[in-house]
C-alpha cells in the first residue's frame, strides 16, 4: 500500500513539529524558558498542548485496535485515560503550579527536603518517560510501514531524530506551540475521515458489525477460560486515573499556568479536548468490524485506523484519507514523545548532565549545552530498547506506565499535598515499594510468561497490578511515615501553607521566590 | 454593695481608646506565615473545605463510573439493553461519559474559586 500523499503528509507535519523548534530556539534565552515557557501560556493555549501531549499513538491508533480486537471492555481505557485529569484537577492541579517547582523530583525535594527522595524520583521519571517513549517509537515504525512500504527501522529512527532536534532546539516554549497546533492537527486527522466512514456506512444502510465473539458485544464477558474481566476494568481504571498525575511529562505543563485557578481552569479545557477527541476512535472500532473483519495474517489490529479508509473509499479518495490519518497518527507520536523527551531531558540535565557539563567546562559552557545532550540521552535509550524488544500492542505498553506511575508518584503527590505527617522516609519506602511491585509483576507478565500464559488469577494480577500495587504502596508510605514522625520534615506547614493559598493573599514570606 | 476602703480616682472619658487597639492589629496572612494558633486554624479551615469539596467529586466517581460494572453484574440485562439503538454499555462509555466529566470538571473548578474567594474575604475582612 504505498502512497506518496501519505508520505508528503508525514513529512508536512515533521518538517512542522522542527520549524517550530526553531522558531522557540530565537525566543528561548533563559533557563526558566527552556523548562516552563516563561510561565505565559494561558489557560486556552495550556489544555491544547496538554491535550497535544497528552494523545499518544496509544490513543490514536492503539484504542481503536483493541476496540477492534476484543469490544466493549476496550472502552473503558479511553474513559481512564479521560478520569485521570479528573482525579489530577481535584486532588493536585492547583496546590501543584503554587508549589512552584519545575519538574516532579523537584516537588518530592522541595515537599520532603531530602536530596534522597529527589534521586528516587528523579529515577523514576527517567524510568517511566523511557518505557512510555518505546510505544512511540513502535507506533511510528507502524505508520511508515503501512503507507509507504518502508523497513521496520524507518519510522522509529525518524521520529528519533525529530524529536532530538525539537526538543534540542527550543526546549518547552517551541512545545507548548508545536503541542497546541498537533491537538487540532490529530483532532481533524481523526474526525474528517470518521465523518466520510460514517456517511457510507449509512448510505451502506447501516450494516452490522461482524461480531468476532460474545465477550465483544456483551460486556464483562470473560474472553476465556481463566479470564476475569471486571478486575481488568477496575485495575486498568485505577492505573488509568491515577497514573495519568504521575506520567512526568503531564505535571510539567501545570508549571506553565499563570497561577492555581488557570491550573484548574485549564484541567476543565482538557477534558473538553480530550472528551471530543475520545469521541472518535470508538467509531474506527467497530467500524473495522463492519468492513474488516479479518485482518490478513501477521498484521497488527493496532493499524485499523489506517487501513479503513484504503478499504472502504479506495482510489485517489482513499489515499487522501490515508494521508491524514497518516499525519495525524505521526503528529500524536511526535507530540507525545517530544513531551515525554522534554520531560525526561529536564530531568537528566538538572541531576546529571550540567553538574557534568560545568566540570568539564569549568563553569562557560551555558546551559543549552548539557539540556541537548540530556535530550539525546532522553531519546536514544528508548529508541535502542523500541529495536531490540518485541512490540506488544501500543496501548498495552503505555498501560505498563500508567501502572507504574500510579503505583509510585500518585501516593507521593496525593499525600504530599493533603497530609502533614508524611516523613521523608515513608516517601521513599512507598516510591521504592510501588516501583518495585509494579516492574516486577509486569516483568513477569511479559517476559517471564509461561508458553500458554499466566494462568487465571495469577495471569490477571500479574498483567494489571494497579488494583493492588497502589494500595499497597499508599499503605507502606502511611504506616512508614506514622512509625518514622521524627523525619517528618520541618517546614511541612509553611510549604502546605504555600500549596493551598489563593495568589492574591499576602503571604510574606511563605511566597515562592519566583 | 460594700464600699472599698479607697475610692479610685474619677477619670474623665473624652473619647475611645482605638488607637491603641488599632496599633495591635496584625494581617492574618502573618499569622498564617508564622505559624501561630490561629494562622493553622484558618489554613486547616481552607483544606478541610478544599478537601471535602475533591472527595466530594472522587465519591460521585467512584460510585457513578465505579459503579457501572456492578450495576451490569447484578442486573445482566442492561449489558444488552438498547437504548436508541446502542447497547446501554457502550452509550455510556463510549458517548454519555465524557460530557458528564465535563461538566462535573467545570462545577468543581468554580466550587473551589469560589471556597478560595471567601477565604481572601475572611483575611481581608478581618
């Protein structure tokens, strides 16, 4: 299926997400520019680029292939993906952008006063924005092979480089614009062709979709023996809504609002955004199942999305449709992974590049030097481990974040904003807990997975841990931190002071010097 | 009424004393910032109300959204119940879902301005 239209698209939105980049390179100057854009970005502009950001090749083309894959169950990710900015708006967003820090290791720090607590994040970031960046990378190598016929290799490395240079060039303040325009680039991407589809599907008289099995109608059925679905949902859910606070490069864009009220102002946009977006890969689901039934052996699911329009339209038309998903397919693991890098970057520059950097330079090379080489380091891991591990479905893999997210820096910001008594080392005792529980039941799921599978129970707890895993590590921090009150650090009201007071009242020395 | 021994001079009133309350008075952002007894009762009222207002809003999801599956368990027949022609679990997860999200994201945001607005009152109108 090669289309030369698919690939000027694809290349239109690369050559976009760079020039950006660059155009932020000339405004970029100060360290605080790079980071947080110079915290100027309204509330309006600040839900696009999380909305830009925040849609992964997960959800533009992973949800539509589950849905397409296994029914109604399936539902319910896009859903938790949507619940996660809920749970974030009510329980963090606006103490999070008064906190005044950068990056989430720099709240741990700021919140606990230990530089211990900071590495144990810091680790954690780099850790989880890695395995969310391999997904990407796959979905990208997806996309080229499909439209244009090329080698596996082509699409990750691609998107690699683009990434570095964008990232590289201007830092934050190109990625809120490039984040912004990519959510209405992958909003109409996915819109324009469902329209079309849906139209001839009605002009079609409305077919039935081709029902693969019972548990793709009916929800809550077991897929087969052994199989618990209602955990799965609940589990995912929990990871779902959760883990979205603790995805790092989600919490970096709260530092760009003005003050705490647009920090929740903006929280309500995105769920707008992602409400109407989310609309729409449901459609390419079951729509799959009316034209599609079968996909042609060792093709993945996760391709539907691009493969309806080349079926159901054809010719010159079919290529057009083609062309766009394509563009927005590459447009959502452009952002998503620019975001994630940047994240990632912020993070290795602030603890390990510049302190490096200023040693080798003795202190005259600037700041740009050790962040693009953070940047390169943030992309160049995950696009060796992308060449090396098996793909196992786009929206599988960034589930595997979420998980590990909820289960390590929800606890850590929920109870850092709400609760005095949470010691430096409970902290590290639940981040280290949930961290260990987390990778090591989804370690064991992928690669220690007997031939036929985990069986029953074990199979369910081991592949979503989150019903457990969080709770677990929420229990440790509590009781640690109860049994450990002389390391509760002692500024803890003051900084709780600083959380929850409305901008406005005059709080002298409890401001953030910012 | 029994009379003291020494009757205290009579003193003239003229006018109040307000000046000198008036030099005692402090901001209560100062009492917030150092910690004193008050400072923490006024901060504990404005999370308590904060708080109560977000588990507010995690129970309504917990008990709307968390309970779909047990609503579809109990009662078998809503997972092939049609409405308007969509089986009611994908009416609710695929469309219903994200405008209520919506407008409960939107309540919540104006709720919790609005605790922070009284909260300035109280300080500046103290």
């Amino acid at each position: 299926m090669t289309s030369s239209l698919s690939l000027v698209a694809v290349g239109a939105v690369c050559l976009l997400t760079i020039v950006f980049g660059a155009l932020g390179l000339r405004l970029s100057r100060a360290t605080s520019d790079f980071y947080v854009a110079g915290r100027s970005v309204s509330p309006r502009m600040n839900a696009s680029a999380i909305g830009g950001e925040y849609l992964s090749a997960a959800s533009f083309l992973g949800v539509a292939g589950l849905i397409y894959d296994f029914g109604v169950d399936q539902l319910w990710l896009p859903v938790g993906y949507t619940t996660g900015y809920l749970v974030l708006l009510v329980m963090v967003a606006a103490p999070m952008r008064r906190s005044g820090a950068y990056t989430v290791p720099d709240f741990a720090e700021a919140r606990l006063q230990s530089g211990r607590v900071r590495l144990v994040a810091s680790t954690l970031v780099v850790a989880i924005g890695w395995i969310y960046l391999v997904p990407q990378l796959q979905g990208a190598s997806l996309v080229l092979q499909i439209v244009a016929d090329v080698p596996g290799w082509v699409g990750g490395t691609v998107v690699a480089i683009v990434v570095i240079l964008a990232v590289g060039a201007g830092g934050m303040r190109s990625i809120t614009f490039v984040q912004a325009v990519q959510y209405w680039i992958k909003l109409t991407a996915l819109a324009v062709p469902a329209f079309v589809l849906i139209v001839l599907w009605v002009r079609a008289g409305h077919p039935a979709p081709d029902v693969p099995s019972t548990s793709w109608e009916v929800a809550l059925t077991p897929r087969a023996e052994g199989d618990h679905p209602t955990y799965r949902v609940y589990s995912t859910l929990i990871a779902l809504s959760l883990g979205t606070m603790g995805l790092p490069h989600v919490l970096v864009r709260y530092y760009t609002n003005p003050d705490g009220n647009a920090a929740r102002r903006t929280t309500v946009n995105v769920l707008l955004l992602l409400g109407l977006f989310y609309l729409l890969p449901p459609i390419y689901g079951v729509l799959g199942r009316v034209h599609l039934p079968t996909m042609p052996e060792g093709v993945r699911s996760d391709s539907i999305v691009l493969r309806l329009p080349g079926v159901v339209v054809g010719g010159l038309g079919g290529d057009l449709l083609t062309a766009v998903l394509a563009a927005g397919a590459f447009a959502a693991l452009l952002s998503t992974a620019s975001g994630v890098a940047m994240s990632v970057a912020g993070v290795l520059d602030q603890s390990l590049m510049r302190p490096w950097v200023a040693r080798l330079s003795g202190g005259d090379a600037g700041m740009p030097v050790g962040f693009r080489l953070a940047a390169l380091a943030a992309v160049a891991v995950p696009y060796v481990v992308s060449r090396l591990v098996e793909p196992i479905g786009l929206a599988t893999m960034v589930g595997l974040a979420f998980a590990v997210a909820a289960s390590t820096f929800a606890p850590l910001l929920i109870l850092g904003v709400w609760w005095r008594a949470l010691s430096t080392i409970g902290a590290i005792a639940g981040l280290l807990t949930g961290a260990v529980a987390a990778t090591a039941a989804i370690f064991a799921s992928i690669a220690l997975r007997p031939v036929d599978g985990w069986p029953g129970w074990t199979g369910a707890l081991l592949s979503q841990p989150a019903a457990w895993s969080v709770p677990l590590a929420t229990l440790v921090t509590v009781v640690v931190s109860l049994s450990t009150p002389a390391s509760v650090p002692p500024g803890t009201t003051r900084l709780l002071v600083r959380l929850h007071t409305p901008e406005g009242v005059d709080v002298s020395r409890s401001r953030p010097d910012d | 009424m029994s009379q003291p021994s020494s009757t205290p001079k009579r003193v003239r009133v003229t006018r109040s004393r307000r000046v000198s309350q008036r030099a005692s008075w402090r901001p209560v952002a100062a009492e917030l910032d150092e910690q004193t007894g008050v400072g923490d009762v006024y901060l504990e009222g404005l999370m308590r109300a904060q708080f109560r207002l977000s588990v507010l809003v995690l129970i309504l999801l917990v008990v709307g959204l968390g309970g779909l599956p047990v609503l579809l368990i109990v009662f078998p027949t809503t997972r092939s119940l049609t409405v308007i022609g969509v089986p009611f679990p994908w009416l609710v997860l695929a469309i219903a879902f994200y405008p209520t999200m919506w407008l409960l994201a939107r309540w919540y945001a104006a709720q919790s301005a609005r605790v922070e607005r009284q909260f300035r009152d109280v300080l500046s109108g103290r």
